[in-house]
C-alpha cells in the first residue's frame, strides 16, 4: 500500500469521525431545546410530566429547575437535592391459587390445598395476617348452608391486593393469574314469569326439579337451588283494577303481584319441585312483565335469597313476553325512581312495587357487576332477539331460546353454564383518570401476549396468565382523589384484586410539614413561603424572590403590564418572569438563540429555514423576530431567492419569461390565458394553443409544397416574409418539449405536418420534408373489374346449376329403365292407362 493511499484513508477516517460528532452534538442540542420539562414552575407541575425532575437547590437561579436527568448536562443538579419520584409497586397480599381436586370445609384444606383458615401470607419481605383484609369479595354478606369454610378459603385470583405508586404517563405492568377451581360452589336462582301463559312452563319446570339438580351437582358437589316469581305491578294499567278481576284475573288464576320469592337458595331440590307445583300462575292486562323489578330484588336482597360470598351465582330468568324499565311506572302514577334497595316482607313479598318505579337497564347492569351474578335470560324464540340486545348491555349475562314448555330448560341451564365456566373476561371499576389495558396469550404459552381482556376454552385446572398496564393519564383537581382504590376482578366471580393507587402528583416539599418548608421566610423577603428552593408569593406581591409589590405598580394606568396585548393572559408570551412590571425574557441553553422584546415576544431562531439552514445560511439572511432578514441580492421567506430576474429571461436577455409567466424566486411561473397553457423552462411553449399553427398554415404549405390558398408564387412571396421553413426529413411530431406540433390536410387529401417555436417573437418552422399523401387509386379500372367479377361469378354459378340437373336428370332416366327391365306386365300395355268409358251388363237382362 502507497503513501498516498494511506493518507487517502486516514482522511476520509477524520472525516467521517467529525461528521458523526457534529451529527450526535446536534441531535443533543435538538432533544435539549425540545424539553418539556424546562417551562415548568413548581414542583408539582414538573414531576407531572414525564420523565421530567425537580432541583430543590437554594440559589439555583440561573438554569431552570425542572429539568430531564436523561439530557445532558448530567450534572445540572446534586443528587441530594434532586427530586424524582418513581413508579413503585408493592405487593401486599398473595395467597397461592387453589389447587385442582382441593375442596375446604371446615376451616382445612383437603386434597392437596394450600391454605388452611386463618394463617398468615408473606409478600414483599413481610407478613400480613388475613383477617387483616378479610374477604376480597366485592360485595358482604354472611354465608349460609352447609358449606361451612370461609370465605377465603377458595383462591382462583392471585395476588389479592397490591400497592401501588404511579407518576403521570408512566404506565406500570401488574401481572396476576386466574385459575378455575374444581368443585366450585354455585347458587342457581330461578326466577319465573308467572302470567297466564307460562302456565305449562310451571307444571313442566315442577317435574324437572330433580333432574336439574342431579345436572348440576354433575358439575360441583356444592350446589343449591331457589326459585322466585313475578306478574307485574297491580295497577292500571298493567293490571285490571275491578275487585273481581283483582281476585281471579283470569279463570283459575290467583291474584296478581309484583315479585315473591318462594324459596330462598337450598340443597332440598323436592322442595323446590314442591314450591314450583304449589306456585299460582296470574295474570295481566299488557304484554311486557315486570321482569325488572323482580331481577333488582332476587340480586340485592342477598339475606333473603341465600346469595353466598364464595360461590358462581346463576339467576336464570324465565319468561315468554317483554320487560317494563325505568319511566313506564309513570303510566300508574308512580314516579318515585327504584333505589336499588331490598324490599321484601317476612312473606317474600315485593313490598314497594306499587311505590317504586322499575330500575333502569344501567342499574340492573350495576348491581349484577357488585354482586358478581351471572344472568341468563331464558326466553322464548319470539323474544329472543330482544334480549340478545339487552344481554349486551348486563355484564356477564347471556340468553337462550326456552322451548314453549320450557322441557329443556336442564339443557340450556347445563349448556349456558358450561359457556360462562369456560370464559374469563375481566374489567374493572377505574375512572377517566386511570387507564387500565389488559394483555393475555390465554392458553398459548408459546405465544406473546396480545391486548385482551377475555379468555375462551378455559377448563378446571388452567392456569391464565394476565398483565395490566396501568396509566394515570392526569391528575385529579381534588388532591382527595390521588389515592384510589381499583378493583380488577373476573366476571360473574366474587374476588378481587385490589389495587391501592397513589398517584404522584405533588413533592412533599410543597407540605408545609417537610423540613424545607419555611412559612413567610426571609428567602421571600418576609412576603412568601419558602418551598421546593423557590418563593410562593402572597397575592400582594411577586417576583423571584417576592421583591416586587402591586403597589409599585400603576395598575390603572397600564392594567395589561408584562402582557403583549388585552386578550392573553400569558405574561412575557411565556418565555419569561414579569419582573415589578419588567419582563425577564428566559435564556436558552444554546446561548446563540436569544428571546428578545419588551414582552419576550421576539426570538432569533424560530425563522424559516432552507436546507437546514436558519434563512438560508449566515451569508444569504438572518432572523430577526421570527423573520428572516435577508442581505441584498436575496428574497423569499428564508432569504433562498435571488432578487434578480435575470435566470427567468433567455440567455439574459428579452422579456421575463416569454411574457407567458411570472419570475418568482429565480423561477418561471407560467400563466394559463384564454389561448392556452405555457409551459417550459421561459413559458415558451403552449401544446394547448393552435392559433399559430392556422396562422403558420397557409405560408407552410405555399413555401414547401406551392399548395394551398397562397399556392401561387407572388402571393406566397408577398405573405410569407417572416419565417422560411427549416426542412427535416425525419417526423417532425416526434416529441420534443421545446416545439410546437401542427398537422393539416391539404386539398389533395395529404397530410403534413410541422412544428414552431417562439421565442423573444421570432418563428423558427421546422417543416417536414414530404407530405403523407394517400396511394393513387384508378377508379375505372376497379370498376371494370368489379363488373368483370361479377359476370365470372354469374357463369360459374350458371355452369354450375346445368351440371348438377344434368347429373340428376341422368341418374332419374337410370333408375327408370332399370325398373321397366324388372316390369312383369307386357311392354305393349300401359298398366298405368285406363279406357275413357266402362261398360256394364245386367245378367238378368234378356235382351228384350
């Protein structure tokens, strides 16, 4: 390798290391005067946003103290004095997931469980006892029956509660599973439409008692059964009012009623059979039934029907007509809105039907979610559209079609139910200021997680892995709002996870308990509070240091003082402190780029650029508040035309533009007139125009080929003085930006072609050589042939027929002689001819 090579090499090495400095240092500088962080007043507003820190440091005048420890420089502010919350979570309480085949009674776990009532659970370093929490159902109520474990003593939702600290836009990911538990107790509640027409359904659902219950003990061990009824509210005009028809409706009918719950939740499924056969149908005057009223109280009176805390609870509701909901009571004059409240009597009577509106679709969907209830309406083919739609608007609820008899209502309880069980969606009940997403990949385990919030073809014993990214978009006004409590929790199941959120959205140097905090310090000349390293000044006075006082300023007489004009409320347009009446315009970490004017209106870098240049380059223009002000010889917004029209001219020289355009920045601009579209580099063509191609015409023709109107030499002399076309042997209509194309035809039928151009108004033609004339064509001789084809035709066709009658004359007068050779009779006779006349005799005719 040369000496030279080498240097060649060592070079372009240099050269490349500078441009990568000069790029990184100018990235750098760009991510700087691009912080967020830097405008921010306070404490509070600073960790607020993201990623952004505050420096406490006394005296800490110069740079801004909110700033972004990930931009250099580093060291903008000592470590002790820098204040940057983080995102931290802390797990509370994580008991270990129910395992598989494990059931607890008693207070012990059998079967290989792992939890036995009343121990104590670690998480994050420390014990936590469980009675410290109690139940994490989302709804309180005492258990009852024979399932005597309490309520904790099933885990399908791991962990159960969690802390939680989060800054603004700093989403935090929270995993937890879910795993379905063998044997899980479940509560089925049947409530049915007892009007008239579900009077089969009655004497059919009684028999199936039995048959239902063996069903779902098929599924869990630990099952009850209940069952409730409803009509409607007794009033006009849901119900008929007269006395007779109050006492027997319709015939063999009972009285009407809102809802009666006959059977609180149980193991006895003979009772229940009982319960249904003893039931009393009713009936009413409208089509839709008060459904909703009976759902509110089978759902909040928990005491009453025997919800347990710990259980799958399935309200199965029955009917073959429509539902009243929230402003139909009005019709019967009631218009006290449904409180959500239970109202039932010691006889499980509705006792506020008459008194209480029915409840709205949001307020059954509200408290079917508190109370984690699965509903499914069971309705007939000719509602179930209806409730397809309202199942979409209940949580957790789902519809089937009942037969007319409702026989195979064991069937669509087993087959609902086995959907539910093998379905997790899970939600919660954060607000507008937390944002919640869900990932999952289910049951793949080799797959990534996707955004998700529902799992299918789950089965006893799986174990689904979820995560929850969590975000707090902003910060409530209310500082009693930064810390909530949200529930994630699995639909239709009574557990929870509890998440404790404290939202980061103050210092603690901004409570006037912390260390640093001096109330009317001497820092703010007796006239503030000391926080945080800076002065929060009274309403009397301001500045850094609260130096300045309203008194020293003449409010009357410019009330607007450090604002540019009567409409903002901004002071120093927002790039700087209003100083006793004086804007401080801020300094920027660049110190080449300056805001400037009396309100810090001004800047010298906020220009136009033109590649990449602030108005086009130190030589060409400078920025002078937020315009560019450009050196003599260039124009333009970021100084990058040149003031001189002379590029727009050809040569220099003749007029802008062909006088078809405007010059605009060294450029022309060309015009579209009433002639046409000019195009070109000086506007000097026009494809679209043709005036000048019929003005050209007539000389073109006279000049090349002596036809057309000035054919005759002394008029051709005489009118053709401007131009002598150029002769071109090749076709002038190739394509050439810079020409004009025409073509004519001429009297005898040819065609020629040319093309111009004008520049400055001079013509320059250039003219094909020869004209694109047709063939000669001699007219007599076609016609004679044509004739002479014809009779051709004429007697072939003639020869043609005689030789083919001739055959066939031929072959008849053969076939003939061929068959009077075969004759038998005599060829002296005729057998064909008969005599004219005939002659008969009469035999018994004498002759006399």
């Amino acid at each position: 390798m040369t000496r030279n090579s080498r240097l060649l090499e060592f070079l372009a090495l240099f050269v490349f290391l500078g441009s990568f400095v000069i790029i990184a240092e100018s990235q750098i500088a760009e991510k700087y005067t691009q912080n967020q962080c830097v405008n921010k007043r306070t404490c509070h507003e600073c960790i607020q946003t993201k990623s952004c820190a505050w420096c406490m440091m006394p005296n800490f005048t110069d740079k801004p103290r909110c700033f972004q420890p990930s931009i250099p420089p580093f060291d903008i502010c000592p470590e002790p004095y820098t204040f940057n919350p983080s995102s931290e979570r802390t797990i509370i309480l994580n008991r270990s997931l129910t395992k598989a085949g494990s059931i607890s009674r008693g207070g012990q776990m059998v079967s290989g469980g792992s939890y036995e009532a009343g121990s104590s659970y670690s998480a994050s370093g420390s014990s936590y006892q469980s009675s410290e929490y109690g139940s994490s159902a989302r709804g309180s109520s005492s258990s009852s029956g024979s399932f005597s474990a309490s309520s904790d003593s099933i885990v399908q939702l791991s962990p159960q509660r969690v802390n939680l600290k989060l800054r603004i836009n700093e989403p935090s990911r929270l995993n937890f599973r879910y795993s379905q538990a063998q044997d899980y107790p479940v509560d089925l509640y049947y409530l049915m439409d007892l009007s008239k027409s579900m009077e089969d359904d009655k004497k059919k659902l009684s028999t199936l008692g039995d048959r239902l219950s063996a069903t779902m003990r098929n599924i869990t061990s630990n099952f009850k059964l209940g069952f409730g009824s409803f009509v409607d509210k007794v009033l006009m005009p849901y119900v008929s009012t007269i006395p007779s028809k109050l006492a027997e409706p319709c015939q063999g009918c009972k009285a009407p009623y809102g809802y009666r719950n006959h059977m609180t939740l149980n193991v006895d499924t003979r009772k229940f059979s009982e319960e249904v056969h003893n039931a009393s149908v009713s009936g009413n005057l409208d089509a839709p039934e008060g459904g909703f009223d009976a759902i509110m109280q089978a759902i909040v009176c928990r005491d009453r029907i025997g919800w347990r805390d710990q259980a799958r609870r399935l309200l199965v509701f029955s009917t073959d007509a429509g539902f009243h909901y929230a402003g139909d009571g009005k019709l019967g004059g009631v218009i006290e809105p449904n409180d959500g409240h239970c109202h039932l009597d010691d006889n499980g009577l509705y006792t506020h039907s008459t008194i209480q509106d029915y409840p709205s679709i949001s307020q059954i969907n509200h408290h079917v979610k508190k109370n984690s209830i699965n509903v499914i309406f069971a309705v007939t083919s000719t509602q179930i559209n209806v409730y397809k739609q309202l199942s979409q608007h209940i949580e957790g609820s789902s519809s089937a079609v009942l037969s007319d008899d409702s026989s195979n209502v064991v069937e669509l309880v087993k087959e609902e139910y086995e959907k539910i069980s093998s379905s997790i969606e899970m939600k919660d009940n954060a607000n507008s200021y937390v944002k919640i997403q869900y990932y999952s990949n289910c049951l793949n385990e080799n797959a990534s997680p996707i955004p998700t919030y529902k799992c299918d073809g789950i089965k006893v014993g799986n174990t689904v892995n979820f995560s929850a990214e969590i975000t707090v978009t902003e910060c409530p006004s209310n500082p009693k709002d930064w810390k909530q409590q949200i529930q994630i929790y699995p639909v239709g199941i009574n557990e929870t996870l509890i998440v404790d959120l404290e939202m980061l959205c103050s210092c603690p140097c901004e409570n006037p308990d912390h260390a640093s905090f001096e109330r009317n310090s001497t820092k703010c000349h007796n006239q503030g509070d000391y926080m945080c390293g800076i002065c929060e000044c009274n309403e009397f006075n301001f500045g850094r240091t609260c130096e300045c006082s309203n008194s020293n300023i003449q409010a009357d007489t410019d009330p607007f003082i450090c604002k540019a004009d009567n409409v903002t409320d901004v002071e120093c347009s927002g790039r700087g402190n209003c100083v006793c009446g004086i804007c401080e315009c801020d300094k920027r970490p660049n110190p080449e780029e300056v805001y400037s004017g009396k309100y810090c209106e001004c800047d010298n870098f906020s220009c136009d650029r033109h590649n990449q240049l602030l108005c086009s380059g130190p030589d060409q223009g400078t920025c002078n508040c937020g315009v560019c002000d450009c050196k003599p010889g260039w124009t333009g917004s970021a100084c990058d035309c040149l003031a001189s029209n002379d590029t727009c001219k050809v040569n220099g020289e003749g007029e802008i533009c062909s006088g078809h355009g405007e010059c605009e920045c060294g450029v022309c601009k060309c015009i579209v007139s009433e002639e046409g579209r000019y195009s070109g580099t000086y506007c000097e063509n026009c494809p679209t125009c043709t005036k000048r191609c019929l003005d050209l015409k007539d000389c073109v023709q006279c000049q090349m080929w002596k036809t057309g109107p000035l054919k005759d030499e002394a008029a051709c002399a005489a009118n053709c003085t401007l131009f002598v076309p150029i002769t071109e042997e090749k076709n002038v209509n190739d394509e050439d930006a810079n020409r004009v194309p025409c073509s004519y035809y001429d009297e005898d039928d040819c065609r020629f072609k040319f093309k111009y151009t004008e520049i400055d108004g001079k013509i320059t033609v250039y003219a094909q050589e020869e004209r694109e004339c047709p063939p000669k064509v001699f007219m007599l001789g076609i016609v004679l042939g044509v004739i002479a084809a014809i009779v051709l035709v004429g007697l072939a066709i003639l020869l043609l027929w005689k030789l083919l009658t001739t055959i066939h004359d031929r072959r008849e007068f053969a076939r003939f002689e061929k068959e009077r050779m075969a004759a038998k009779w005599d060829a002296g006779e005729n057998p064909i001819y008969k005599q004219a006349t005939t002659t008969f005799k009469n035999p018994t005719y004498a002759g006399k």
